[in-house]
C-alpha cells in the first residue's frame, strides 16, 4: 500500500527528523519563548509595582499620577521610557538579562551591571540557569573579594561651619571586613556620596547646589582619607555606627551600590543630599525601614542618624572618633600653666626638650607635653601647607627625643563635647508666647522649619554654633487689635570659634530676613535686613562654662520705617554665652550700629535670653530686649521641637 504524503504530513516528518538529527537549541540562541514566559510570570505577580523594584529604580510617585525616577543617566534604564515607565524597565531588563551585549556607564552585560535587579528577579521568578545562564562577572567578583564585606557602620562627621555644603554634617557607609581590629578598622573601604563641584563662585555655588546644579555620585575610597580630611583637616568628630544587617542585606546593599555606578542624581544641599542617598542605600538591603518617605523638605544628616536608631535593633554598637583638634584641646586643658608653656616652647624650638628645666618633669609628664607637641605639629603641617616642611621637620625633631625617653605613652581618655546626635532635639520647632512691647501686650505662635540655635537645648548638637533656616512668628497685639507678620527668618548661622594659645580661628555670623521695627514715621514697620559680621570669642570656666564673643558687623535695612526708606552701616556686637547649670543657659548680648548712608542714624540694642530645658524636646524661654528709640519688649515663650 502506497503511502501519499501530504503538506501536512511533510510538516510532521521534518520536525521528527529535526528532533532527531539536530542537538537542543541553546537557550541564548532562542530565548523569545522562556523570555515571553518570565515577562508573563512578571505581569501575573505585578513585579513591577513592588516596592523593592521601585527602590531600585529610585522610583519617586509624581503628584499628577504616575513615576519618575531620581536617577539621571540614561545607561540606568534599558527601556528608552525606563525613567518613568517602571513596566517597561522590568520588561526590558528581563530581555537584556539573556544578552551579553555591554550596557551602562560601567559597561558590563545587564546581569553584572545591574546585580542588584537581576538576583531580586532572579529570587522572584526563579530563574531556570540552564533556560537562562548565568553570566559570569568577574569584576564585581573581584570588586566584592577585595572589600571582604562582613558589616556595615555608619558614619557620622559632624557638623562643619566653614563649607555651607557641610554645615549639618555628613553621613557615609564604612565596609568593615572579617576580623578587624581597631587598628586595621581604618584600611576599610567606605561607600559615599557626594556632588561633583563645578564651581565655587560664592553666588554660583549656592544657587547651583540649592536646585540640583551639581551631580551627585557614589564612589568608593578607604576609610582613613575620609577620617583625615573630616577630623584631620575640617577638624570634625567622627561618630560610628554598627548595622544590624543580616548577610542577605549585606549583600543587596553591596549589589545595589555596585549598580549605582551607572549613575549619577542632581545634587540638592537640603534635601536629596548624601544623608538623603544613604538612606535609600539601607532601604535597598532593608527595604521595609521607608527612610526616606520621613524626608519632604529637608534632609539633615544628625536627623537621619535619629531616623535609623528608631528602628528596632538595627544600630548595635556606638564608636566615637574624635578630631584631633578634639584631642589637643582636651590634653592641652589637662595640662599645667608650666606644661603649656613648655608645649608652646617646644612647637617653636624642640630642641628645648633637652633643657635641664624640662628635664626637672617627671618623665611621664615629659611625655605626655612632647606627645601632644607632636600631634600639635602634625595638625599644623596639614592645615598650613605653606610652612608644612617646617612643622615636619620640627615634629621629626620631637619625635627622636620622645623615643628617647623609652616609656610607652599614657592613654588619655576623650569626653566627646557633646553628646551623639542622635540624642539631640528634633529639627523642627514650634513655639507659643506671650509677652510686652512698650505699650501693648501680645500673643505669639512661631514656628521654624529647621534646625538650632544658640539657646536650643545643646546635647547632639555642635557646641557653640547656629543655624536657623525658614522661620516665621505670627503677633497679635491686644491693645491695637492687630495680628501682623512678626518676623520672617531666611537664615541666621553663628559660629562662635573661643581661641586659645594653640587654635584661632575665627568666629562669624550671616542673617537675613524681615523684622518688626519702631521709627520716624510708624509704630510697627515691617523692615528687611541682612547682617554679617566677624569677630573672635574665647572660653572661660569660672561658672560652669562660658562663652565670651565680640563680632565687628556690617547691616542694610530697607523699610519705611526710615526717612529715605533705607539705611546702611555698621558696627559691632559683644556677648556672653553661658551654661549656668546643665538644664539652664544664658545669652547676653550688646550692639551698637552706626548708618551713615540712607537715612542716618544709629541705634543700640541689648538682650537678656535665658532658656530652660524641661525636656529633650520642650524648652521654656525668658526673653528680655531694649531697643532705641524706647523699644522694649519682654516676653516669655514655650518651645517644642518635632
């Protein structure tokens, strides 16, 4: 019987021959079925509107609906509408998961690129290894081996006064690795983020780093050129925290930040700052801790650090590094009339050391004045590069007879300032008062979006130094029937620095903003004003402690308070700052003013401010103010910090 093949069965029997004759198909030479089979098994699951895919895309919900992500290189998305299309990306980056064509800034196959989402993916739909290989990825394997990562510390320099993109502080990742010792703990590696600088224009930089100029990107660097440049050379104490993290976190916090390599975010000083970026770091090895969402308006470093040590068990053991200025003043403090002078000599002429009047000190005490002398010389060699060989060569100098003496150096126990910041009153404040001015009584309601000032209650905080951003005070006066715009505060930053026989550096203030004022031609004038000033300040402990300060100034008003509407000149205003107990503070102040341009005139102002802290967030204050002409003004207020 003949058999008649048809198309069909002409169809059947090549597709039995191919089985037969042919070897399996590679997975990379046909991946659409396994491909159309892992983008189903997305869609099904909703992948996509999972908050884990959302923090690693850096997802952000827009206010008319939709997403767009923080991110700003292009080479993060491998969908052309991955930026604001989290579908797209997932669907993309699965496709791109099966080819080794290079993508990214990094320039890696989509599997070592992106790791971060491939082992989430990879976890999620569990990936068939033969249907879809793995890659191998040999410079994130020797980029991990190299770090050795077995936990997480973060890192908390504290505030800086000098450079307005550190002024709140810092925080950055440590990677500590199997085995480290106190000793070895500075060789780690530390993951940071920070803007790349393209200027420094005074005027240019802050408008710039104020709307996202800058660039922000993470990178890489061993832990003691952090720890000289933060407490070597800015002279800031170096707070450390120890992570709860699991070896799973571990390591979906080291995938991810290898992936963030491909990227860079714009940089916003007060918000979306290195703090900001840290923490949605931690949110992608947790990501149930929503750091970030607490963040709206600003992210301040020390409020951040508070953030993460409200989180049940994730902050284990608290480490603090001083500065070295730190270690200086206090050894310095601890030190005898005659031992500082000693120390002052030997700065100048070491060669002292081998005087028969030093030689009449005990040699324990000997030591101590040369070990300070030293660190002394090699802070001054790093902060005057000018006359750094000559501080070299003197501290070379000391240090050869040092070693002659043959005794080990005594530790000597650093007292932080202040406490960790974590400790410190929140950065918000709310405030209620009632009080007097020359003829009127009058309630008040303030409010201040961030962050301390002189009298604020000072645990956690930077001794000594002010920052008040965006503050308004609402007053209703009874007599006249009238509420009004008190005062509006842009900025007010302090920063008293008190001198001694080894540091001088100088103390400053900056404000701006709009007052209440009496003159010529109205009883309550609103008035904008802008002050700066410098000056030096120096300490004292007769009472507790004492702050005494004196800044020369420079104003310019403007308001119709005045005959031709402004005036400017300056002047100088003198203070004292004291802890009277540790609850109980006082701040006196006098001014006088001189304006011989606009409306000439001059004017003199004194205060009596004292605060008391009932609390860690609740503070009562008591605040008495002359100002000529016959403006007095007394006042008592409740302020409470969230």
């Amino acid at each position: 019987m003949r058999y008649d093949r048809g198309p069909l069965a002409l169809i059947l029997v090549g597709l039995w021959s191919a089985i037969l004759l042919e070897p399996p198909a590679r997975a990379d030479q046909s991946p659409e079925p396994y491909l159309a089979e892992l983008i189903q098994r997305a869609t099904e699951l909703r992948l996509s509107e999972e908050r884990y895919w959302h923090v690693l895309l850096h997802y952000q919900p827009n206010l008319s609906g939709g997403y767009t992500s923080q991110a700003g290189d292009p080479g993060f998305f491998l969908s052309p509408h991955g930026k604001t299309d989290p579908q797209a990306e997932l669907t993309a980056t699965l496709a791109q998961f099966f080819s080794d064509e290079l993508v990214g800034r990094s320039r890696q196959p989509a599997q070592c690129a992106f790791v971060g989402r491939y082992q989430w993916l990879k976890a999620m739909l569990a990936f068939d290894d033969r249907r879809l290989p793995p890659q191998r990825c040999d410079r994130l394997a020797a980029w991990l081996e190299a770090l050795d990562a077995r936990s997480i510390t973060l890192i908390f320099p504290s505030a800086y006064m000098n450079n307005p993109a550190s002024m709140f502080g810092h925080t950055l990742l440590r990677i500590d690795q199997k085995n480290q010792t106190e000793l070895t703990r500075i060789l780690a590696y530390t993951v940071n983020f920070a803007a790349e600088v393209t200027t420094r224009h005074g005027v240019a930089y802050a408008v710039l780093g104020l709307t996202g100029g800058f660039k922000g990107y993470f990178s890489t660097l061993p832990y003691y050129m952090k720890v000289q440049e933060y407490g070597d050379i800015e002279n800031r104490d170096i707070w450390e925290y120890r992570l709860n993290l699991s070896p799973q976190q571990l390591s979906r916090l080291l995938w991810h930040a290898w992936e963030l390599g491909n990227t860079h975010f714009d940089y916003y000083f007060l918000k979306e700052n290195c703090s900001y970026y840290i923490l949605s770091l931690l949110e992608a090895s947790v990501p149930e801790l929503h750091l970030t969402d607490r963040f709206l308006l600003w992210t301040v470093p020390a409020d951040t650090v508070r953030a993460i040590a409200e989180q049940p068990g994730l902050i284990g053991e608290i480490v603090y590094r001083p500065a070295r200025t730190t270690q200086i003043r206090q050894q310095y403090a601890a030190m005898s009339n005659e031992e500082q002078g000693w120390l002052h000599r030997l700065v100048r002429e070491p060669a002292a050391a081998r005087s028969d009047q030093f030689l009449r000190l005990s040699r324990e005490r000997q030591a101590f004045v040369l070990d300070v002398a030293s660190e002394y010389l090699r802070y001054r060699s790093v902060v005057d590069e000018a006359n750094a060989p000559r501080y070299k060569e003197s501290n070379r100098a000391v240090l050869s007879i040092r070693s002659g003496l043959k005794i080990p150096s005594k530790e000597y126990k650093i007292v932080p300032f202040t406490l960790p910041p974590e400790e410190g009153h929140k950065i918000h404040r709310l405030g209620v008062s009632g009080g007097w001015r020359q003829d009127d009584f009058f309630e008040e309601v303030n409010v201040r979006l961030a962050y301390h000032d002189l009298l604020d209650p000072e645990r956690g905080y930077t001794p000594d130094a002010q920052i008040e951003l965006m503050s308004v005070a609402l007053r209703h006066y009874q007599r006249r029937d009238q509420t009004r715009l008190e005062r509006v505060t842009l900025a007010n930053i302090i920063s008293l620095s008190p001198m001694d026989g080894l540091f001088r550096k100088p103390s400053w203030k900056l404000s701006g903003g709009l007052q209440t004022v009496r003159g010529n031609r109205c009883r309550l004038c609103s008035n904008l004003n802008v002050n700066g000033g410098m000056g030096a300040a120096v300490e004292s402990r007769w009472i507790r402690r004492e702050v005494y300060f004196a800044l020369a100034e420079l104003d310019a008003n403007y308001s119709r308070a005045y005959a031709e509407d402004h005036r400017a000149g300056g002047g100088g205003t003198a203070g004292l700052l004291a802890d009277v107990t540790e609850r109980w503070k006082v701040l006196l102040s006098a001014s006088y003013l001189r304006f011989p341009l606009g409306d000439r005139s001059d004017t003199f102002r004194a205060s009596f401010h004292q605060r008391y802290t009932v609390q860690k967030d609740l503070a009562v204050r008591v605040e008495l103010t002359h100002r000529d002409p016959q403006d007095n003004e007394a006042l008592v207020l409740l302020h409470g910090y969230f």
